[in-house]
C-alpha cells in the first residue's frame, strides 16, 4: 500500500477519544465533566468537525494519561490527510533552483520568467544546449576564479555558457594567430592611458578572437574565461568584477596566453581546465597556468625593473618615485602600484594593497559601446 492510501485512511482523532471513553465506560459529558468544560465543547470534536488545538491536547493528555504530543500528533496525521495535494512542479522546481542559479539568471534577463515549470525547462536546455538538466555538457575552459577551485560551481558554469552564448552570435574574421602576437606590441600602446582600452575589443575581433564582458553572477568569484567554440574560434570573456585598471590588463593578457597555447582546445567537452588564482608563484598551479601567469605579469610591467626598484626602495616607495617608475615603464600608474603591491606581499608578506589604491582607477566606462556588454541592468542582444 502506497503512502498516499495509508495517508487516506488516517482518522480523525474524535474517533480515538470515543474508542477511548468507551472502553473506560465514559460517556461523552463524562469527559466533559472530567475536562471541567461544557458538553457542547467535546460534540465537535467527537464528530471530526473541529480539530484538537494545543490547549486541549493538554488536558487530555491528563485525562487519559498519555502525552499531549500524542494527540497533537493524531491531528497533524489527520489534517496532513486531507491536505490538498502539492503541485508536482513545486518539486521539480526546488530541483531547478537547488542546481541552477534561476532567480538570478531570470534577472538578468538570459531567459524569460514563466510559472510552466515545462517552459522553464526548456528555456534552460536551450540556454546550456542540451536535452537534459541533469547532463549539462561541461565546456572546456580556463577561467581566473577566486575562492574554492577544486569545482566549477552552478554559479560559473551559468556565467560561462552566457559568455559562449553571446559570443556564438559575435561576426568576426577568421582567428589568426600571427595577427594576435603582433597585436600584443600595438597592446602595450593602451596600457598608458585608461580612455585607450576601448581600442581593445576592435583590436582582437580583427585577430578573430570574441571578447565580451558579462557581469559576475553574485558570489560566482570569476573575473575571466577563455575557451574555443570550434578549433578556430576563441573566446575570451571577462566580468570587471574587479572594476580596475590592474586587475583588468592581468586577466585579459593572462587569458591571451592561454589562446596563443591553444590551451583547452583539444578536448571541448572537459571541465578539468580551470585556472587556480593569478599568481606568478602559486605551487602546484598546471604548466599552463604558469606559463600564462609569467606571460601576465611580465606584460604589465617587466619584473626586473620592479625587483630592483623594490629592492631599492622598500619601505620607502614614495608616491613620486613611483610614478616616476611608471613613466620609465610606459604603464598607468594603476597598473604599476598592483604589480608592486603583489611583489611586498609575495617578498615581505606585508598586506599593502591600499598603498596608492587611487591610481588603480576604474575602466569598464571605456569600454561602454566598444564591446558586447551583459549586465549592469543590460542584457546583451541575443537570439533567445
């Protein structure tokens, strides 16, 4: 017998408590004189018109000796009984949102809200590309993350397919590889001034690279991602959840590197091709994070020049001096002080990353109408 039937069986509790006063000889205004209530108190009950409320599951729990949790019990099995039936698509929702980020994802308008739990359904395969949710195919990818790497969670892989989605429907020229190497020398030429990074988007669509920028999905901790559509065409994404001119010349050349290593391209169904933090000198990082790593910090400022000036300098790194360096350098300020800040915490374990934190200046309103942008309030135009 199913659940549901012996659910159905389940009596009202009035047909416990007459068994009861029957079988002690009881008449009905027996227990009402033994409860000290009226008669007329005890008829509904008795005739399943009115339930056991706490009070007098208390005073029969004295009159019978038994626990008033015993009768509160036989009404919550009652009523539970004659419950209205659940939606089953509450169930099948509760599935959705434990697994995938939908509150969030329908916010930010990557699909439309609907209460078809059938059509959310759909919405989600067609928005992960595949015929079902629990065999989201993984996409091979090396993404910079922040907290816990060991797995890519709900949140990132949610993030990630919206960068391929938008970069499915970018028209660029066919990817060359020698066009991007050459474009890294016309890269350093923006790395001066903040305004010069709207350059940056035209720049590696003419090398037929895809880059957009989707904003991070809350507590998703993943500021960029490269990966290959097909063997030709690659794909770089990142978040600006670091809204800052260091942070953002790291990432982008970091994920460069990747793409000139054809990182990740041989196998497009493989999640095992993740990026652990950006840091030039985290042990037991994969060979091609560490490559790409070198590759980043060495393009946003040559680490000799930086060993020596902190060698000679610290702790005395005045605020001219460093400009000063930034000039030598042919970089922002902003990108020189995070390069340096890195170098006093790796070298002295010194937490300095507030030092001259002004000069890190912000970036992503340069990049408003250069690129395909999502978030912020903006989805980004794509076939649905």
């Amino acid at each position: 017998m199913s659940i549901a039937e012996l659910m159905a069986d389940v009596p009202h509790p009035g047909e416990f408590i007459r068994d009861e006063i029957e079988a002690r000889g009881w008449a009905q205004r027996d227990l009402a004189y033994i409860l000290g209530v009226k008669e007329q108190a005890i008829n509904p009950i008795m005739s399943g018109k009115r339930g056991i409320s706490p009070d007098m599951a208390q005073s029969l729990s004295k009159a019978f000796g038994l626990s008033a949790s015993y009768f509160l019990n036989l009404q919550n099995a009652y009523e539970l009984s004659t419950a209205k039936a659940a939606d089953p698509a509450i169930e099948r929702r509760a599935f959705l949102q434990s697994t995938y980020p939908i509150r969030e994802m329908i916010k930010r308008n990557w699909f439309e809200e609907t209460r078809d739990v059938s059509m959310l359904e759909a919405q989600l395969m067609r928005f992960f590309g595949t015929n079902s949710l629990e065999q989201v195919p993984c996409l091979a990818h090396n993404a910079k993350k922040g907290g816990d790497y060991s797995e890519t969670t709900p949140l990132q892989w949610a993030w990630l397919f919206r960068v391929r989605q938008i970069a499915a429907e970018m028209i660029v020229p066919k990817y060359s590889e020698k066009k991007l190497k050459e474009a890294l020398g016309d890269l350093e030429r923006f790395m001066i001034d903040p305004e010069e990074i709207r350059h940056i988007p035209r720049l590696l669509a003419e090398c037929g690279v895809r880059f957009t920028i989707v904003e991070t999905l809350p507590k998703a901790e993943i500021d960029g991602v490269c990966f290959w559509l097909d063997m030709h065409s690659p794909v770089i994404g990142i978040t600006c959840r670091h809204d800052r001119i260091d942070n953002f010349w790291f990432v982008l050349r970091h994920e460069i590197e990747h793409l000139l290593n054809k990182d990740g391209q041989s196998d497009q169904l493989s999640s095992t091709m993740v990026d652990v933090d950006l840091k030039p000198d985290t042990e037991g990082l994969p060979q091609e994070e560490v490559l790409a790593n070198i590759a980043a910090s060495q393009f946003c400022a040559d680490q000799d020049a930086l060993d020596s000036f902190v060698i000679r300098k610290y702790p005395y790194m005045s605020e001219k001096d460093t400009l000063g360096l930034a000039r030598r350098l042919q970089r922002h300020p902003g990108i020189v002080v995070g390069q340096l800040q890195f170098k006093m915490a790796k070298q002295y374990s010194v937490n300095k990353y507030g030092w001259l934190a002004k000069h890190k200046v912000k970036i992503r309103a340069f990049l408003s109408g250069a690129v395909t942008i999502d978030g912020w309030g903006e989805p980004a135009p794509v076939s649905l």
